[in-house]
C-alpha cells in the first residue's frame, strides 16, 4: 500500500493564515460599520445593493430602511422600496413584506414591477397562513389578495399559480371546517355538527369529502333523535328519511350507500314505532 508522508506545517504558518483570516472578517465588519454609521447615503445604497445580491438580506435590510425614510419623490425610490421588500422576504418577515410590497404597488403605479409587488403582496400572504388548526384569518385574508391579483392582471402569467395557491388555501378552510364538525360529533352536539358540515357544504360545493359528510349528517341526525325525549323522536326520525332522500344519488362508494340505507331503514322503523305510541 501506497504511503503518504505527512509534511509538517510550521506554527507561524497556521498563525499567519488566522490573523489573516481574522484582519479580513474584522475589516470587513469595520467597512460595514463605518458605511452604516455615516451619512454617505451612495456608499449606503452601493453596500445595500452588493449585500443583497449576495443573499446578506439582514445587513441589507437596515441600509435600505434608513434609505427608504431619505429618498423618497427621487429617481432612486422606485429601486429602494423594491429592495426593501425584498429584504423583508430574505429574512421571512412576510408580513412586513406583504406590506411593503403592497405600499410598492399603491406608490409606483407606472411601474413594470407593479404586476409582480402586486402578486408578492399576496404571495406573502399566503406564506404566513399557518395550518388548518390554527386561526385562519390570515388564510383568509391571502385568498382575497389572490383572488385580487388574479382579477385585476387576468393575463398574467402569475394567474394560473395564483389560483392553485388559492385552491391549496381554500382546502386549508375545508379541514378547518370539517375539523370542527368532527369536534361537534364526538361531543355528541349532533345539531351543531350538522350545522357546520352544511355550512361546509354550501362553501365548498366540490368537496371530495361529499359522500362522508353525507353519511355523518345521515348519523349525527339518527343519533339526535335517539337522544331525544320521545315526543320528539318521531318528527327527528323524519328528519333523517328526508336527508336520506335527498343524498342517496350522490353516493357511488357502496360501503357508504350501504350504510346509508342501513341509517334509513332503522330511522324509518323507529318513526313508524315512535308515531303509533304518539298516536293509540
């Protein structure tokens, strides 16, 4: 086997390399500070600029910010405000962002990078939405940015990724939703459950949760009307064969339309049995 021999560094070696090294890093925080702290706003802009480009967004951020509250009504203030949002992105303050880009859009309305700070606006948005089981008013609030971008620039090539954004934010509602009816049922608070699960349906129509939710209506209905005093059971029995008819077509899962029919035939029996006590 080959043997390599191993050469011996010299200690002042290994020492010149780390104050070099050192002097380097230190004078380059040193240039940094000096730009920062002085009133030479060129320098400022050229370092913010060269920092950025180099993905440094928060040392960039705060010579762009200082540059924003100086600049503004001059021919360098379109360029400033657009960094200064992106900085904001860099360093994932999409909510400052969002509001700077969207402050872009409302001040540079000429600008050719207004179709584009508009859809940042809203994209950043829908970064900040968290999930499902969380507060959703954010997610919200980046739909309607979407649906607002999509509807004022409707040939953009942004559009298309707009909607699918908007598409994955609304799928975050329906969980949220179906996530509360679910909560409501294993409470056993059947009227609430069916309220929110119709309040599901009528907001998402296209629903793929269509047959489960049918069948959970179906139950929770039977459920509340086994719970019942009797002289309720046998208008809630009822209430249970109407439902049946009306989403009996909508299933095509056989398990499913099985046990549905399966809820209606014992909701019809008890009706049945219930109104003949009611009625001697």
């Amino acid at each position: 086997m080959r043997k390599f021999l191993s050469i011996p560094v010299p200690i002042y070696t290994i020492y010149a390399v780390f104050v070099f090294v050192a002097s380097s890093f230190f004078g380059a925080c040193n240039d940094y500070n000096k730009v920062v702290k002085s009133s030479d706003y060129p320098a400022k802009r050229k370092l913010a600029v060269e920092l950025y480009e180099k993905g440094k967004y928060a040392k960039a951020l705060p010579l762009f910010d200082e540059l924003f509250g100086v600049i503004r009504g001059s021919n360098t203030a379109e360029e400033i405000h657009y960094y200064l949002a992106y900085c904001h992105y860099g360093v994932k303050d999409m909510l400052l962002a969002s509001y700077y880009f969207d402050s872009f859009v409302q001040n540079f309305p000429k600008s050719t990078k207004r179709e584009e700070a508009y859809y940042m606006s809203a994209y950043c948005l829908y970064k900040e939405s968290p999930r499902f089981s969380l507060d959703q008013t954010s997610t919200k609030k980046a739909i309607e940015k979407l649906q607002a971008f999509a509807d004022y620039f409707p040939e953009s090539n942004r559009v298309q990724e707009a909607t699918k954004l908007i598409d994955e934010l609304r799928s975050k509602l329906e969980s949220k939703l179906f996530a509360q009816a679910l909560l409501h049922y294993d409470r056993m608070e059947y009227t609430s459950a069916i309220t929110t699960f119709e309040v599901l349906m009528a907001d998402f129509p296209d629903t793929q949760r269509r047959e489960s939710i049918y069948l959970l209506i179906l139950q929770a209905q039977k459920n509340y009307a086994d719970k019942s005093i009797r002289s309720k059971r046998t208008e809630r029995y009822e209430e249970v064969l109407k439902y049946y008819t009306k989403f009996a077509p909508a299933f095509r899962n056989q398990e499913m339309a099985a046990k549905a029919s399966s809820l209606n035939s014992e909701a019809q029996k008890l009706r049945d049995i219930y109104s003949q006590i009611g009625n001697p």
